[in-house]
C-alpha cells in the first residue's frame, strides 16, 4: 500500500511539473515536447530524481496507447477539406517517404555505427517516419495557421506513416533475427494487409460508433469516454487481426470528427485534456526509459545518424515523394525540416529488445538520441521557418469563447462569445440595427460584469460581452463585426496579402495595365482565378502566390475549391 501511494505522488508530480513547465516552452520557444522529455531524463537513473524504470513491457503497453489517443484526437480535428487538400501528397510521403528514408538513413547508420547492413537498415527504419505526437503539438501548440496545403499534408502524413514504419520494424526485425527469410510477396502481402485492413476498420469503425453515439442516451460525461473506448476498440481489434491500429484509430477520429454530431463539443474538449494528458505521460515515460550515459556511448556515431536523416534523406525522400504533385520548393523546404521525429521512433525502437535481438540497447539509443536532435534542432527553428518562406499566415481573428450547441435535428450550430474592441462597426448601434443574418440570434449580453436586461435595445459599446448562437457559415462575418483587425494586425495582413482585394472574377488584363504592367494576348482575356488556377495545376491555396511583372497576386480567400479574393502586392523593382 506504502509503495501504491508513493508511485501515485511522484507520477502525480511529475505531471504537475510537467503541466508547470509548459509556461516556460511558451517564454522560450523551447518544443513543449522536449521539455517533458527532459523531465522524465531529469527524474530517471542518471539525474537527480533516481527513479530506476526499465520495463519495456510497461513502456510499450503505455506508448502504443498514448499514441492511440494521440492520433484519434489528431483525426478529430481534421476537417474533411483538409484532408481531401493532402490526402495523396501525404500517402507519397508515407509510404515512398519512409522507404527511401530507411534506404538511405540504414546505408550511413551501418557505416557510421559499425553495424551489418541488415542492422542500419533496421535503424532507418525505426527513425523513417515522423511522429504525430511531435507534428500535432509543434503544429498546434505554436499557434501556427500554415498555408492548408503545407498543414494537411504534415498532418496526414504523420498520422498514417506508422504503418510502413512498423512493417518495415517488423520485417527487418525478422531478417536480422535470422528466423526465416522473408520473400518480396510475403514483404508485399504484409504491407497491404495492414494498410488496406487499417484503412477499412478505421472508416467502418468510426461510422459505427458515429451511428452508435447518435442512437444512444447517456449522460453528457460518458459521450467522450465511449469515444475513446470506441477508438481504442477499433485500434486493438484492427492490430489482433494484424491490420495497422494506428492508421484505423486516426481513420476512426476523422469520421467521428467530422459527423457534426450534437456532443462533438463535449467530446472535443474532453478529448483535448486526454491528449495532453497522454502527450505527457508519454514523454515522462520515455525520459525515465532512457540512461543518459548509454546515450554518450553512441554519441559521435548518433549525431551523424541525426544529421544525414535531418540534412540529406528527408529532403530527397520529400523531393521524389512529391515530384507528381509539383509542389513550390518553398514548401517542400518546409515540409522537409517538420519531419519531426518523437515517440513513435522510440516505440519502434523497444521491437527489438522485446523481439530479444542481440545489442538491441543500440537501436533504442541511437533513436533516443535522433529524436532529441529532431526536437532540439528542427522544433525550435520550425516556426521561424514558415515566417521565412512565407507559409505562415496572418491570425484570423476568433471569438474568445465558442461551444458547440446541442439541438435535436439540427447540428453545426455553436455559441460563440465576443469581446467587442474599439474598432467593432458594432459600436453604438442597437442589436435590430446590426441587420446580421436570419439564423443568427444574439442571446446573451454583459456590460460591466452584469448582464443587459433588453438586449434588442443595447447600444453596442467598447468591451461589452456579447454572445450569439450561430451556423457555422456565418463565423467569419461575425469576427469581422465584433473583432476587426487592429492597426498591428491590418498591417501584417497588408504586408502578406496586399493593400488592395480583388474578386477573383476580375480580369488579368485590365489589373495588370492598371499597375503599368503588359498581358500577352493568349492570356489578356482570363480571370485572375482562371490564371493563378492555371499555374497550380488547378490546386490553388490560401497563401498562394504567382508573380506578373511586379505585381504579387495573392490568393486571399477560397470558396468551393476555387479563387475567389486576389491580393494585390506591388513590390518595389
């Protein structure tokens, strides 16, 4: 009972500070992930905290789980677009990706390291594909709204690589073991096998719990754990039938996320705590896992691991993966140094010494080791970059409260809840006299912490708290009523999109002589959409830019897949 209560503070502990430190990754830019990390090594063997922990058993029961909840959170909340926007981009990426990754990170790692080239293949695979946990939370956490195409494909890629990488794990594992030899069929059968079943118990899951959520009554704190029960069901039964869980649970998220169901709110925010919580749980694991002085050992040898998969095989693996896709090299830069690698190599990187490989300590060393290097180095720098290549964009602005509302027989309807600030063309105006569109009705309204009694009588003023329930469509007009830009925020906005907007009807010809500028004729009599839509190869995205002699034409706005707001830059010859 003594050793229950003690093993319950210290875990305990270890999460408050964890939770504590996340205030200092926010002032030093520091990767949150990396943090925690630091905090299991600190509280491990080697450091101050002396907490001896070297169940690997343990470690891959609560890794594969975290990362279960981590990748059905993830799917959660992706949006259908953005999916359909990096679908097959991140499909190259996860599967040619982490092939040509291995191939090239196990030639060096068996030079490097000394070892077979059978073992550095197994290294390369272990550290060939990038982790959901560290994309999601560098991604998310960092506040960044990343050009659609760059997130989605990010995004997808980190949730649906890990089957390869386990077949790859797996396959090499055998061959190294000297087992039986593995045949090129049985290496191709497997590999289908566990994407095709991952994929169809990932979609077919995640529809029947949405069908399930809908159908029964419960209280409102069960909806999120029967999600979660529902997700990991779909991940263990998809791995027992030797489908890829990882994949099936990431499937399950983006059909549940995107059902529009009454408790998705609930569900949603519930998920977001367990997420964190799993994050955490995760890394302080992994920290306390590792020996810090193992880790000097294959140092020299680790660093140059590091640097031929950050510095060489990623960028060629993202250069042959997305060659059909044409992608501007700005984004495959990008796309190239946020191959983040984090728990999953880690995970990976037990295999061996569960599968009882000699020197398998190796394997989880040097991946250690990698994925310290990946978060240390890439982590840090990775929003900087976007700024750098133009792939950040400037912050929407959004209210401070928004809540899914429950209705019966009407779903996307949410509350959401605005400050008003000084610049609200509300300002002074009576509720009536807003004209704001049929479906939305304002419902609740503060001033000075007490609520307004008559609230289609209010004069708007400065500061007021005024909350509204609303289709989902009618967002944006919203945050423009009640939180316009500010001065800060308009020139951020002008410097990437423009001082000038135009319909994306308008024509090229008249705008581009307007600025001094000439139109061959081929091409005089198209729209600025129809032109910015010829140059992406009909896949235009928010950010997008194409140059006409010294005019920038920015995409601004989207509507149904196409163009329909042009920036206008002028830049100075």
């Amino acid at each position: 009972m003594e050793f229950s209560n003690h093993a319950i503070l210290i875990g305990a502990g270890l999460v408050l500070l964890s939770i504590l430190a996340s205030t200092l990754s926010a002032r030093t830019g520091a990767p949150l992930l990396f943090v925690f990390l630091g905090i299991g090594m600190l509280a491990g063997e080697d450091g101050p905290g002396q907490i001896r922990f070297g169940d690997y058993q343990v470690a891959y029961l609560v890794g594969t789980m975290a990362l279960a909840i981590i990748l059905f959170d993830g799917g959660m909340r992706t949006r259908y677009e953005t999916f359909r926007v990096g679908l097959w981009p991140a499909v190259s990426l996860a599967t040619v990706g982490v092939i040509l990754t291995t191939l090239i990170v196990g030639y060096g790692a068996s030079y490097l390291l000394g070892l077979d080239l059978m073992q550095g293949m197994l290294i390369g695979a272990i550290i060939g594909s990038t982790d959901a946990a560290a994309v999601f939370s560098l991604l998310h956490a960092a506040g960044m709204r990343l050009k659609q195409r760059v997130g989605a494909t990010l995004e997808i890629e980190s949730g649906c690589n890990d089957p390869m990488a386990v077949f790859l794990t797996l396959s090499l594992i055998q061959i190294v073991g000297a087992e039986q030899p593995v045949s090129g069929w049985s290496f191709l059968w497997h590999f289908v096998e566990q994407f095709g079943l991952g994929a169809l118990a990932g979609i077919g899951g995640g529809k029947l719990l949405v069908w399930m959520m809908s159908r029964v009554t419960l209280a409102s704190g069960l909806y999120p754990l029967l999600a979660m029960a529902g997700g990991l069901s779909i991940y263990a039964g998809t791995t027992v039938l030797d489908g890829s869980g990882f994949l099936a649970i990431y499937l399950a998220g983006l059909v549940l996320g995107n059902s529009r169901l009454q408790t998705a709110g609930n569900v949603l925010r519930v998920h977001d705590g367990l997420a964190w919580l799993s994050q955490i749980a995760l890394f302080l694991m992994l920290g306390l896992l590792v020996t810090p002085g193992a880790l000097v050992e294959v140092g020299v040898g680790a660093i140059g691991v590091a640097a031929l998969l950050m510095l060489v095989a990623r960028p060629l693996a993202v250069g042959v993966s997305l060659l059909p896709f044409k992608f501007p090299l700005r984004e495959q830069a990008f796309i190239s140094w946020t191959g983040l690698r984090g728990a999953v190599p880690i995970v990976l990187a037990l295999f061996p010494a569960l599968a009882g490989l000699p020197e398998s300590s190796i394997y989880f060393n040097v991946a250690f080791f990698v994925v310290l290097a990946s978060l240390l180095v890439q982590g840090w720098t990775v929003a900087p970059l976007a700024t750098l290549l133009r792939l950040k964009l400037p912050q929407e602005h959004a209210p401070y409260y928004s809540e899914f509302v429950a209705v019966p027989g009407r779903a996307g309807l949410q509350l959401l809840g605005y400050r008003v600030n000084e610049l609200s063309a509300a300002i002074g105006r009576t509720v009536i006299q807003l004209a704001l569109p049929a479906e939305v009705r304002v419902v609740a309204a503060f001033r000075g912490g007490k609520s307004v009694d008559s609230i289609s009588r209010l004069e708007v003023a400065t500061g007021d708290l005024v909350y509204v329930i609303t289709p989902d469509e009618h967002m944006t007009v919203l945050d423009l009523l009640f939180v316009p830009a500010d001065d800060l925020e308009e020139s951020e906005q002008q410097r990437f999109f423009g001082t000038f907007t135009l319909n994306g009807d308008a024509p090229l010809g008249e705008v581009v002589e307007m600025y001094g500028g000439e139109v061959p004729q081929s091409i005089s009599s198209m729209t600025l959409a129809q032109y910015i839509d010829r140059q992406f190869r009909r896949r235009p995205d928010v950010g997008d830019y194409v140059r006409f002699g010294k005019l920038n034409l920015v995409v601004r706005e989207m509507h149904d897949g196409q163009v329909s707001k042009v920036g206008i830059v002028v830049r100075e010859r």
